[in-house]
C-alpha cells in the first residue's frame, strides 16, 4: 500500500518541502496526467482511476502544504476556490449526480483532495467508495480518458486561473 503506515520514514522525509516529490517535480505516478496547472493548484487525472469512476482526479495546491491546519487562510480559500471550480466543471463534464470530496492525508506527504464523481448507477450505493477498485478501468480505452482530459482542460478553461506552461 501507499500509505504512510507501510513506509513512515520514507513519508515523513517526503513531509518536508526540500524532498517533497511534487515540489521537486519528480515524475508522477504511471497513469497521472496534469489536466490543468496554474499559480494556485495542479489538478490531475487518473488512468485507470480509484474506484472504477469515470472522471476520479485529485487537485494539489501549488505551495507546499502537509498538514491541512497549516495552510494561511489565504492559501485555503484559494485551494479551495480552485477545489470547487474543478468540482464543477466535473459534474458538467461527466454528468455526475453528486461529487465526493475526500483528503485521506495518508497515501502522500503533499496534501491533496481527491474528487469522485458519484452516480446513479455507481458501484457503492449508501457506502463509501472503494479506492482500491481500479479494475476494470470506467473509460472504454485510453482514448476515452484522454478525451475526459481534453474536456476537463476546455471546461477549466472557462474559468481558470493563469495557467501555468
């Protein structure tokens, strides 16, 4: 597992911005691709995707941030501006019922929000979701996540902040 309870001296080194992996800008996990970044956050899909839902992604905020207690209340509000922006243009994207907002802390030492598009027709009803169910992946092939990437990027477009080449 990537929680800290299987590697805590790794975590916890990874704790401290000079090795922070995504403050170092080391390569993300296979199957991440930015979607969008900009003076605030990166915000990230996943292939295949945690839970089997179409459109699972994570937004991290661009300055260093372990603990979410720590944030400034300027940095929180606007982490959580872009939070919501992205939780928006999501629920257009893939016409979610609901979006689950969820920061576990555990499985990585630069705090990030996971957001899971609900649906109807899900595979938790009442319960939470399983984010360890990755397979089958929900896109009908790579393709399909690439264009849910292409979608997300116009949809963020319409109300982003500078984005960040």
């Amino acid at each position: 597992g990537g929680s800290f309870h299987y590697k805590y001296p790794e975590f916890m080194k990874a704790s401290e911005k000079e090795h922070c992996p995504v403050c170092n800008q080391e390569p993300a996990p296979l199957g991440h691709i930015d979607i969008e970044t900009n003076d605030k956050v990166w915000i990230c899909g996943e292939y295949p995707g945690q839970g089997r839902l179409f459109g699972k992604m994570y937004v991290m905020p661009r300055k260093h941030c372990f603990h979410f207690e720590d944030m400034s209340p300027e940095d929180m509000t606007d982490f959580m501006n872009e939070v919501r922006r992205v939780g928006s243009a999501l629920r257009k994207v893939t016409g979610a019922v609901k979006i689950n907002y969820e920061m576990h802390s555990n499985s990585g030492a630069h705090l990030h929000i996971h957001l899971f598009p609900r649906y109807l027709d899900d595979e938790f009803p009442s319960a939470p979701i399983d984010y360890r169910e990755k397979e089958p992946a929900p896109y009908e092939s790579y393709e399909e996540f690439l264009w849910f990437v292409e979608r997300m990027r116009k949809e963020l477009g319409k109300t982003g902040a500078e984005v960040k080449k």
